[in-house]
C-alpha cells in the first residue's frame, strides 16, 4: 500500500506564469481560428457565431481539463514543473480537472485576483477551483510516497 504526504507551496510565480502560457496557447489557436473560418462583422471585426464556435468550446474542453486529467498538468504547467493533485496526493480525475475550471472565468473577469487572494489566505495554498475540486497545485518533489508492506 502506498501513502502520499504532500507539502503544500505556494508558488504563486510559478502558477501565474504557467497560467499565462496556457492562455496564450489557447487565445492564439482562438484567433486563428477566427480568422479563418470567421465572417466579418459590420464592424470589420472577425467572429464565429453558431455552430461553428463549437469547436472552440471543444478545444478549450480537451485543452484545460483534458490535459489535466490525463498528464496531471496543463502544458503550461508541465513547463513550469507543476502538477495538479488530490489534497492527498492522489492522481485527479477528469471531473475534478473539470470542476477545477469551472470557476476560471471568475478568476480571469477579476484578472486573476480572486486566485491570488485564496492562494495566499488558505492552508493549502488553493485557488477556487481548487477548493471547488478538492486539489492543489505542487511540484511533484513536493510529493512524499511511502510504501507499506504487510
């Protein structure tokens, strides 16, 4: 049987940067994809209404959560050295990956404050997501695994 202990950081650089990495990732694939299957607007401006924003919806699915669940981080994470992990060290699920980023729009309306304000002012170092899924963001060294045998 195997037994997690993990320190909890904060690493708020860190995450800010992953953070912007993974945006900038996925705010790219955005407006190319606008641009190219976009119709232009009275305005002049590029936007995709209908089903074909679809695909957008489902980028951003497989991209945030999608990740997560199958690799434990983001690209952006995965450069930083971070990963995301159940408070007890276990591997998340797709649905806490999911639940994760539910609350993103909230911390990105607010530029990021609200996630900056809960990191600092919970023992776990955790944003909203993270509260909402039962996770926290680590370093992988910052998971200790002990192994008992009977």
């Amino acid at each position: 049987m195997i037994f997690h202990k993990v320190e909890y950081k904060r690493y708020v650089k860190l995450r800010i940067f992953a953070t912007l990495i993974d945006y900038s990732i996925y705010l790219t694939i955005f407006f190319l994809y606008c641009y190219v299957f976009g119709v232009k607007n009275p305005d002049g401006a590029m936007e995709v209404n209908g089903l074909p924003a679809l695909p957008l919806f489902i980028f951003w699915f497989l991209y945030f959560p999608g990740t997560e669940a199958i690799n434990q981080a983001t690209p952006g994470h995965d450069i930083c050295k971070l990963i995301v992990v159940r408070t007890n060290g276990d591997k998340i699920s797709f649905w806490d990956a999911f639940k994760r980023r539910v609350v993103d729009p909230i911390d990105i309306m607010f530029y990021g404050i609200p996630a900056l304000i809960c990191i600092c002012n919970t023992p776990k170092f955790q944003r909203l997501g993270d509260l909402l899924a039962d996770t926290v963001v680590v370093k992988k060294s910052d998971i200790i695994e002990t192994e008992v045998t009977f």
